[in-house]
RNA sequence: GGGGCCGUGGGGUAGCUUGGUCUAUCCUGCGGGCUUUGGGAGCCCGUGACCCGGGUUCAAAUCCCGGCGGCCCCA
C-alpha cells in the first residue's frame, strides 16, 4: 500500500475527518445554525464534479430533470399515512407569514414524494406516459435530533439527489431499480468506491415504501455509511395521491412507483474511504485540480523553472488535463503539503536540473511515490499515472472493505467482531422480525438487512438462527453505522 | 429519551475553583520588511478575542438564569 501512513486516519477517524472537512477548504462548520454548513469553493467543485457525472447518466437512461418548490402544505403531506409517520417527526414546518398565522401550514420538503405526486397524477395520463422518470437535486431538511456530522447527519442536505418513477407494472418498476442499481455502480467506480448492497428489513425501510435497498460503504473506524437508496413503492403513493394512468383497453390503473436517493454523503465516503494521514486523496476523476506544477527556483540557476513549469501545463491543459502551475512565493515544501491535504493526486516538480535534462519529477499522492519521467513523454505518463492511482485506490479500498466483512454462525462470533476491528458481521437468520431485533440488541448494532440482489441471500443449507434455532433461510448483515 | 462536559482573536489554547493591574497568555495564521528556496528556515514590525440576552455586585471572561452553538456517554 505504498508509504502512506493511514494511523490518524484509522485511530482517531472522527477527529480527522472533522478537522480535514475545515482545513482542506470542504464545508466550513461554524454556521451558527446547527446542522447546516457553509459549502467553500474547492469542496463545491468537486461535489459538482460529481454531479456532473451523476446529470450524465440521468440523460443517458432517460430521465429529465425538474425542479420542484421547496415548500410542500400540510394537506398535500400527510395524504400517504406511513410516509407521514415516518417524517412528522423532524420535519421543520412553516406556520407564520409576516405576522399571521397560515391557514394551510408549510413543510420544509424533508424528500419530494409528497411535493411531486400530486402533480405526476395530473401529468400522467396514458400508457404512453409510462415509464415516467424525473429527478432533481436540491436541498432538503430534516430536524435530526442525533448529534450532526458535516456532509454526513445534517439538518439541511444541499446536495439531495431524487429521482422518481412511474410505471406501468411491478416488473417494471424493478426492471427500474436494476437500472438505478447500474448507474449507482458506474458512479461508484467513478469514485472508486467499493460498496455493498443489502435489502432493508421490513423494520428499516423507507416510510411508504415496499421495500428498501440500500448501498454501504466501509469507513475507517468499521462502521458503514449509507450512500445511496433505491425503494419499490409498489402503489402505496398512488393510491394516496391518485395516479392512474388508461391502458390499451381503456381501463384505469394506478402506476408502480420507484425512487433513487443519494446526497452530498458521496463526497463524504470518497474523503473518508481514500484519505491518510496527510489529508485527503482524491480521485482523478472528480479532483478539481488533477495534476499541481511545483517550480522549484534555484538561487544560483540560469534555469527559468517558471516557464518550464508552465509550458508543461499548457500541453497537459492542452490534453484534457486539469492542472495548475503554484507560483506562489513560499517555500515548495510548504506547497506539498497544501496540495497533499488537499487531495492533489499528482504533483508535479520540476527544478532546474528538470529543465536542462528535459524531464520532469511525478509524485503520486496516493503512494508517495516519486519517478522521474522525460519531458517529451508527459502527457503519455501523467495519463498512465492518473489511472494507476484510480485503480490503486479502488484496490486499496476494496481489499479494506473485504477484510471487514466477517461470515460467522453466533451471536459470541458476532460481538467479537464488533468489539476487535468492527466491520460488517453476516450471520444466518430465520428471516423473523422478532428475532432480528434480538439481534440488532445484542450487538449493539444495525441489521443492514440481506445481500441484494436476493440470490445472494439465501443461508446454505443446514445453518441456523442463533436467536431461536430454527433453520436459517437468509444471511443477514450487521453493522454500526453513520 | 436520560445524563455529563464545554463556548476566549481566523484556528488551537492559558486564565474561571477563591470576581479586582486581564490594559487577557502562549502557539499558529494573516499583512508588511529583511533573508531564504529539492519537504513547513530565521529575525523584526503590525493585526486580531472573552457566544447572545438578562441577573447578582462598587466591580463579571470568572458567579446565577435563559437562549443559541459544539462535544461525549448511556438507552
């Protein structure tokens, strides 16, 4: 894994990543209202780096963006009644204009269902219509009454990704949610982030849905964290807010719905998952600033670094390459460590030894690593490197996230796990409610719920539930999470 | 849901127990100057703070109440 020392970054993960968040110009917390962050601009570039990629596969399978008001009535809200108990809770609400009183109360939208399907029943008239596939990224707001996180527990998500389906039939609706699940791999390889997805249990899903899946990743200190969701909603919303569609015999029908949610926690899993020690370690793919040229001036030296400096980020620029030439008049080791903690994944030095051998030095960010390269090969070899460290930090990543996933057939195993190293504990289960609660006690932790796709899931013959002994039907995942 | 701790320049802190030279400490940052430049060099000058509101008192960073904000533990 190369000379990057990760011991902060394990040991003491919270008080990293709270500190990075501030110092490597990503959020800053001191917003005096709790659970809402000011977004800095290098942390706003790359969150919109990635949603530059998340709008292109949005058009490429089909679905057009909207943008719905932020504000949702208290009548439209409470039509679905397990969607209205699940969020009543903490749901900020709107209740004065000026100096009266509102007839009609106002919900901060804390997700859209409630704000967009009384609409889709207007807009959603035929077959034809169908399927039916909107998104939008906006902020949301939900009252948590757990102690907030930058990026990860916040009051006010600013970066909210929805989309919202409707279909003709539930073969459809989960033909959709095999297409979420795809475009949710090809983000997650954009990132380079290895994840596991697991079926919620009936206990943890989604308020009005049928059912929930949900998409984890592996944080340093062992717990997982939720990073994306898709919900088959069967025709729990349709019913609730009249959405039918005619069919080709002229008969009315109400539509299979889907939804697909993720949020700014992406940004939160790429800083957490690849950082060290020394800061952040992005992904080529979403870096604002992929290569960074360090001139390296000599006193006594004819050589002009600066213009070399430049000429080579003109021809990198000239590529493709997102680069940028650090002039500032500061010692250049004081520029390492800057780029570093900002995530930089390749460094650039050329000093005048550079400049008259025509070649130029490469520092990889993820390894440390340095290699002298020539001059007329930079393009060549930055872009050879730049991938090197993509699939390094998937690997590196992925080996992690394996190694924190434990199969075990007790309870005894079980805590084991959770009180050494943590991680992911998958163990056979009867498939009970009761039972999995059991369970979730005794660990101390959550059931994720069951491998997804189903196939997966299924316990191999002969195990048992180590809550009631009866045989086990699936294998079930736990963990703690964010 | 229950309990505890905390809030001092941009960041990190000392001071609070026992109210009074606190005109508030130190590190860092920031602006300027000299000097330096293959991994945070040094020196000099400058800049900048007691979360908000109320109370007690001759006197509040310090004590009391409330609000806002942050952190931790338990369920």
């Amino acid at each position: 894994m190369g000379k990057a020392e990760r011991k902060r970054w394990s040991e003491d993960f919270s008080e990293w990543y709270n500190e990075l968040i501030e110092v490597a110009g990503i959020q800053d917390k001191r917003y005096p209202v709790k659970g809402m962050n000011i977004w800095l601009p290098y942390g706003l570039k790359i969150m919109r780096n990635i949603e530059k990629f998340i709008h292109a596969e949005m058009e490429r399978t089909g679905h057009e963006e909207v943008l719905f008001p932020a504000l949702i009535p208290e009548t439209e809200f409470q039509k679905e009644a397990e969607h209205i108990k699940g969020f009543e809770g903490e749901v900020y609400w709107i209740t004065h204009a000026g100096l009266d009183p509102l007839d009609v109360r106002l919900i901060l939208r804390p997700t859209s269902e409630t704000a967009m399907y009384s609409m889709f029943s207007l807009w959603i008239r035929s077959h034809a219509d169908l399927p039916f596939k909107v998104y939008q990224i906006v902020n949301v707001y939900r009252y948590e009454t757990k102690h907030t996180r930058p990026l990860i527990r916040v009051r006010e998500i600013s970066r909210f990704f929805e989309a919202h389906t409707a279909h003709d039939s539930y073969e459809d609706a989960e033909r959709q949610i095999k297409e979420d699940l795809e475009i949710f791999d090809r983000l997650a390889k954009f990132l380079a982030l290895p994840y596991i997805v697991s079926k919620r249990p009936e206990w943890d899903k989604f308020p009005g849905a049928y059912y929930s899946v949900g998409a984890e990743v592996m944080m340093p200190d062992g717990r997982t964290l939720q990073i994306g969701t898709m919900h088959n909603y069967r025709q729990n919303f349709a019913k609730a807010y009249n959405i039918q569609y005619e069919t080709e015999t002229g008969d009315h029908e109400y539509v299979h719905q889907t939804t697909f949610g993720m949020s700014e926690r992406l940004l939160a899993a790429v800083i957490a998952v690849h950082g060290d020690d020394r800061g952040m370690v992005l992904p080529p793919t979403i870096a604002p600033i992929q290569v960074v040229i360090v001139p390296i001036p000599k006193k006594d030296s004819e050589a002009d670094v600066f213009a070399y400096a430049r000429e080579l980020a003109e021809e990198l620029r000239t590529a493709g390459i997102r680069v940028h030439v650090d002039e500032r008049d500061i010692r250049p080791g004081r520029k390492y460590y800057d780029w570093e903690l900002k995530g930089v994944p390749l460094r650039i030095e050329v000093g005048p030894r550079d400049v008259e051998g025509k070649k130029a030095v490469l520092a990889r960010r993820d390894t440390l690593e340095k290699i002298t390269v020539e001059r007329d090969n930079i393009v060549g070899e930055v872009r050879k490197t730049l991938d090197a460290i993509h699939e390094n930090l998937y690997q590196r990543a992925k080996e992690f996230l394996e190694g924190h996933i434990k199969r075990v057939d007790t309870i005894e195993e079980a805590k084991a796990v959770f009180e050494d190293r943590r991680g992911i504990v998958e163990i056979p289960w009867c498939g009970e409610e009761e039972c999995g609660l059991k369970m979730e006690e005794e660990l101390d932790a959550k059931m994720l719920g069951i491998p997804y796709p189903e196939e997966d899931a299924k316990a191999p013959e002969g195990k048992k539930c180590p809550v009631c002994g009866r045989e086990a039907r699936f294998i079930a995942r736990f963990a703690r999470t964010y």
